[in-house]
C-alpha cells in the first residue's frame, strides 16, 4: 500500500500483485512507446491494462523521473521557492490567522501550504505569477463574506489577491473563525 510520503515506489508492491511479473516490465512496456505524453501513457496503462489510476499514475511519473509527488516537504521549503514579495505576502497571511488560533498547525497538503486543526482543513494558499489564491475549504464561507469580498476576484472555493497584498489580518481571521465553526 502506497504511503502518504509521496514516494512514488511504495505502489510497486501492489502493481506486481495485481498486474502480474515484476516492476521492471511495466517500467519496459512504457519505455517501449517512445515518447509517449503522459497522458497517452496513463491510457495505455488504463485501457490496456487495467490499471488504477493511481497505480498509472506512480508508474509513468516514476518512468518520467519523478520519484516523488512531494515536491515541497515544508511550509518555509513552498515559500522560499517563491518570488520574494509572494513568500512575504503568503507568510503575512498564515501569521495573520494562526495568531489568534494557535492551535492551527501550518502543513504542506497537495503541494501547498495549509493551516489545519484536528485533521481538518481550515485554509490554504496557492501562489501564481501575479497572484494568491486563499481557499477558505467551503463554499459555504465564501458565500457568507460575499459582501466582504465584493472587491476581489472569487472562484467556487478560492479568492484572489495581489502578490503584494496589504494582508486584510481581519478578514482572514474571520473568515477562520467560520470554517473553524463549520467544522466544529
């Protein structure tokens, strides 16, 4: 069974008992269709194999040279590998909220940094060129601070803010304070 690491190996053991033969023969048959995309590849495993899509999708990125799905092991790893203004932005944000809830934890989750509390998901960021998106985790928050946020651009789950957005700390505080309520 494959571990929460991102090792992408550890589906090895359950390819060779569902598929049959050794790993290296998968690991040929992809190699053997040349260059492949990734998607041609995966469906080659599914349609032809019938393979998971979990199990296609550790073979192939592994045969990619992409060992691991972990590309961030921590929050300070995700923002140095920001631009400078982003990182200090992102860092502004996630102080904001976990100042008056010390009892959020800050995570990576999906390649991203995430505040969580007891397993569950209270808000995450996502960096691009020119700006964050925060996700609050419900739709159902983000519909109560519709009047709050009538000034930015907002998704079904996110919000989008500037890279060099003045951090509105009681926005985000209460926006927390919700998703905690709503998750008990």
């Amino acid at each position: 069974m494959a571990s929460d690491d991102g090792d992408r190996t550890k589906f090895f053991p359950a390819i060779e008992k569902k598929h049959g033969g050794p790993i290296t023969i998968w690991i040929e048959r992809l190699k053997d269709l040349g260059d492949a995309k990734y998607p041609e590849q995966i469906a080659y495993l599914r349609e032809n194999h019938a393979f998971s899509q979990a199990h296609a999708n550790a073979l192939v990125m592994y045969v990619r040279n992409s060992p691991t799905s972990k590309r961030f092991a921590t929050p300070d790893a995700y923002f140095a590998a920001l631009d400078p203004v982003a990182a200090s932005t992102a860092r502004a944000i996630f102080a904001a909220v976990m100042k008056p809830y010390p009892r959020l934890e800050l995570v990576v989750a999906w390649n991203q940094p995430m505040l969580r509390v007891d397993g569950q998901y209270v808000m995450g960021l996502s960096a691009a060129k020119h700006h964050l998106l925060i996700a609050p985790f419900s739709g159902n928050v983000l519909a109560a601070f519709t009047d709050r946020l009538a000034g930015y651009e907002v998704n079904k789950k996110t919000f989008r803010v500037p890279i060099e957005w003045k951090v509105d700390a009681k926005l985000l505080r209460d926006i927390a304070k919700a998703r905690l309520a709503e998750i008990g």
